[in-house]
C-alpha cells in the first residue's frame, strides 16, 4: 500500500473510533465547558487581529479552505475582522483571485480601521448591516454571481430565528462540495448560565436552527467526521457539507 494512502487510512481509523471513546469525549466535553466559562476563544489572534474562535475550528477551516478552493468565502459577523483576515491569507496561499466578503450590522470604526490597513485586506470587501435583511442579500447574490464556488460562515446574532434566516439566505450561494458553517451550535450544550445575558440558549441557537433548516433541505449533510476529529469544537452539527 502506498504510504500516504497507508497514513491517511490510519487517520480515518482512529478518528472514527473516537466516536464511541466515552471517555476520551467525557473529557472534551468538560474542557469545553470550563473553557468556554472563562472566554478561552478571546485569546487569540490570527495575523494580529483578535479571531475569537478556537483553534480547532480555525484547523478545521483550513483544511475546508485547502480541500474547497473556494473562489469567494462569506462570513456573517465581522467583529474585530480575524476570521476575515485568516480567511484571506489562505486564499493568499492559494493563489488566483479568490475574495472574502465579510458582512455585520455595526462595523466599528476601530475595527474596520484595523482591517483595512492589515496586508490581507486586499483581498476583502465588507458590507454593513443585517444579514438577513433583503437588500443586503441581494448584494450577497450580485457579488457571488459568475460561476464561483463559494463558502458560507454564519457567525452574527446565534438565536435561531436569525440563523435560520441567514441559512435560508445563504445556503443557495454554496456550491456543490463546498461547505457552510454554523459556529457557535455548541450554545445547545451548554448550562443555561452561560448565556444567561444573551437573546440566545437551549432551545434558542444556531443548533436547533440546523436541525430545523435541515427538516426541509437535502442539500446538505451534517460532516460528523469533521466534529469527531476535532473532539473541541465550538460548531458541533455545525459543519455542513453541500452534496447537491
């Protein structure tokens, strides 16, 4: 057997035998509880600019983006504009033209000042205002015209109205292949005190909107391999990949 192939199937093996490790899950789960109660994700940054994810899902996204090629990634929710930066510069590694269009309802100045002078700017646009308001849409829809292949990040308000909204929206846009991923469906899993100032919580998140956008779409599939290899992942159900 080829060594690569050989490595690549070992890699399967062991990822899906982590599916029934009781134990090894019991303590991903605890540390994703003690991590998200103290703001693990705020500490860190990619390229300097805070990125407010965990750096498992910034792997996992980089292998999506590596495995994709994406022509045009679209993110919901900008905030201090990290993900937008790691966004660019693995287009950047990529090569060719591909373009990130980062889209939220209040760009700060601060904010947006710092993007638009960082190096990988070249390769971003932004929009502001809400995601799922039509207008905005419909400059989504004009942007991702001309036979791209795009990926989707929904990462704004995390009620489920909203983000089932923004999946009814933006699924249309992925292509076959390609992925769209829901961050923050960890907020199903966690004690309610953790959200206890937000609009958002059990039965109210980003993780009963996939379930029930899922009721009517056959488009996409839930990739459980991605969330059973990452074992800490704040997008649990979240990684949705396109197959028609």
């Amino acid at each position: 057997m080829d060594e690569i192939v050989k490595f690549q199937n070992e890699c399967a093996h062991r990822v899906k035998s982590y599916k029934s490790d009781k134990t090894l899950k019991k303590s991903s789960n605890a540390f994703l509880n003690e991590s998200i109660r103290t703001k693990y994700s705020y500490n860190f940054s990619w390229m300097g600019r805070p990125i407010i994810q965990y750096p498992q899902d910034i792997i996992a996204m980089q292998e999506i983006i590596w495995n994709v090629r994406p022509d045009l990634i679209i993110e919901t929710g900008i905030a201090h504009g990290g993900s937008l930066i790691f966004y660019a510069s693995m287009l950047e590694l990529l090569g060719g033209k591909g373009k990130v269009l980062g889209i939220d309802i209040d760009i700060r100045e601060h904010n947006r000042h710092e993007i638009e002078k960082h190096p990988m700017y070249k390769r971003i646009s932004m929009i502001e205002g809400s995601s799922i308001d039509e207008s905005v849409v419909e400059k989504v829809r004009e942007y991702s015209r001309g036979g791209k292949r795009v990926l989707v990040c929904l990462d704004s308000l995390h009620t489920h109205d909203h983000v089932l909204r923004e999946l009814e929206a933006y699924s249309p846009f992925v292509t076959t292949g390609s992925y769209c991923v829901v961050f923050d469906t960890i907020v199903e899993d966690l004690p309610n005190e953790y959200s206890a100032d937000r609009p958002w919580g059990k039965g109210n998140n980003p993780k009963t909107a996939v379930w029930k956008f899922l009721e009517g779409n056959n488009r996409f599939v839930i990739d459980k391999e991605i969330e059973n290899k990452l074992l800490i992942t704040t997008c649990p159900d979240g990684y949705l990949k396109c197959v028609q």
